[in-house]
C-alpha cells in the first residue's frame, strides 16, 4: 500500500481538522446517541497479507476472517469484474452478520473515468445482489488525476446508481477539497443523491481529511504508516466519532489499512476494543496471534 506512504511518520501532524459546518448540519436532522450499523474491517483477507492472523491449519480464510470481523472492505472487486457465482460464493462461507464493502471496479472510475457507463453499471449491480443482505455499502475510488473539470460526468453517474443499494465516493486530487466553490459544488451533488462522502486518514494526504459528511454514514479508509502513532491517531477518531454521535451520526464504516498489511489486524483490535468501551457495543474483538 503506497498510497500515502511517507518516509518519516514523525515528522507528521496528525491532528485531525475541526468538524466542517455541512457535518454539523447533516447530522442535526438525526436523532443522536442511537447507531444503526458500525462496521470495522480490513482491506484483505489472503493469508499472504495478514501473517500471523489466522491460525495454523486454517483452511478457508474468509470463513475464518468473518468469525473475526464483521466486515471487509472488498477491494478485490476493483481490478475485475468479478461474476454473480463468485459473489454468491464469497456470500455462502461468511458469517451471517457479516457484510462486503465492495469497490467498483476500476473499469468504471480509472479506464473510463465514469463516461457513458451505464450499461456498466447494470452489469456490476447485477454480478454483485448475490451478497444480499451481506452487501454492506459500494464505493467508487476516483484516481488522484480525477479533477473538478469533469464534474459533469458525476451527475449523470449518480442519478444512474440504484437509490436502493447505498453508496460511498472518495476524491483524491487536492481541489475537490480545498477549493471552496468546487467543494460546495461537489457536495451539493453528493447529498442530493445522498452519496457518502469517504474521509482517507493517510500520513501523506492530510489534504483528503475533508471532515465533511454527507449523509448520516461516516466510511473512514484510516491508512497506518506501521508506526507507534497509528494508536494514537485512532485515539482521536474515536474522540471525533463520539463527537458525531452525539450529534446524530447513525452509521460508522471504519477500514483499516497499513503499508505492510498484517499490522491491520492488531490496530482493527485496538481500535475495536476502545469503540465498545467507549460506546457500550459489543462489536467482535478479533483475536490476534503473537
């Protein structure tokens, strides 16, 4: 995972910006203190990645990680068009709590960069409904090159996504973000058609820490720099988290991802941990392995 990676995480300032005023607003229209779905998950599931996470014998991996997590941010489904058997599949071995965060595969948001998509889109919905109830919320990642020039072609995609099936989006060039009116304007889009608005926490990209959501859904993607303050800095989300609840913030989808991935188990605990304590939930603590 390079994205975001930085040679020194010291040097770093990881405080997190103040909450934006469209957050405060969004949330107003919620009644506080009462969650409907908090999921915390990894990026990957393949024993090559999380070593030293499941234990020896384990056959069939996902199985095994569904016992442990309740969710999994499937970026599997980015660099193919996965078929409808192999949703079913995946959907069969996990458990029945569990849900998938699929991202829309890259065909759609790299190599056409959402033009003239539509029959695209249909394909993807159809491949993925085997997930059923374990299909948690999709996400489209646009690439870093993605500017606010093509911002026509964000409507068209959106009025185009089934209003049934819940929907993340994250930006990466800087402008979306930190130019006023282009952020105004995309946001106005996002919450017309009530699209969540993904924060990346990454120590190289303080930039996409917009703190702005658009609906009553915050889907984190936290980037570790497998450095000792990748603990602290899930101290202040959950800070920031209790912040939003108490505001009326309804669902938390928080992925975790590292530079070298099997660290993510071991932070997915720490974090999980503190978020039942801290919340009174009782979400799985994923047992990790020395």
């Amino acid at each position: 995972m390079k994205f975001g990676k930085v040679d020194d995480p010291g040097k770093i300032d990881f405080k997190l910006p103040e909450t934006h005023v469209q957050t405060k607003d969004i949330l107003s229209q919620q009644e506080p203190h009462r969650f409907k779905d908090v999921r915390v998950g990894c990026a990957k599931w393949n024993k090559t990645d999380l070593k030293k996470f499941y234990p020896r014998g384990t056959k069939d991996e996902l199985a095994y990680y569904s016992t442990q997590f309740n969710s999994i941010e499937l970026n599997a489904s980015f660099y193919r068009m996965f078929p409808e058997a192999q949703f079913e599949k995946w959907a069969e071995k996990a458990e029945e709590d569990f849900k998938f965060f699929p991202k829309i595969p890259r065909i759609i948001s790299h190599v056409k960069r959402l033009n003239e998509c539509e029959q695209l889109i249909d394909d993807v919905v159809t491949n993925m409904l085997p997930l059923k109830a374990k299909m948690g919320m999709v996400f489209l990642q646009m690439p870093d090159n993605f500017q606010p020039k093509f911002m026509e072609r964000l409507e068209p995609f959106f009025k185009h996504w089934p209003k049934e099936i819940p929907l993340a989006a994250e930006f990466r060039h800087s402008d979306w973000h930190n130019e006023e009116k282009v952020a105004d304007e995309l946001n106005q889009i996002l919450v017309k058609y009530n699209i969540s608005n993904i924060i990346t926490d990454s120590a190289g990209r303080r930039d996409l820490l917009h703190m702005r959501l658009t609906t009553d859904t915050a889907f984190i993607r936290y980037n570790g720099a497998n450095h000792e303050s990748d603990y602290t800095r899930l101290d202040d989300w959950l800070e920031r988290l209790e912040e939003w609840h108490k505001k009326g913030l309804k669902n938390i989808y928080f992925f975790v991802h590292q530079n070298m991935e099997m660290a993510s188990p071991l932070l997915s605990a720490y974090f999980i941990e503190k978020f039942n304590k801290k919340f009174g939930t009782e979400l799985k603590i994923p047992k990790t392995l020395n």
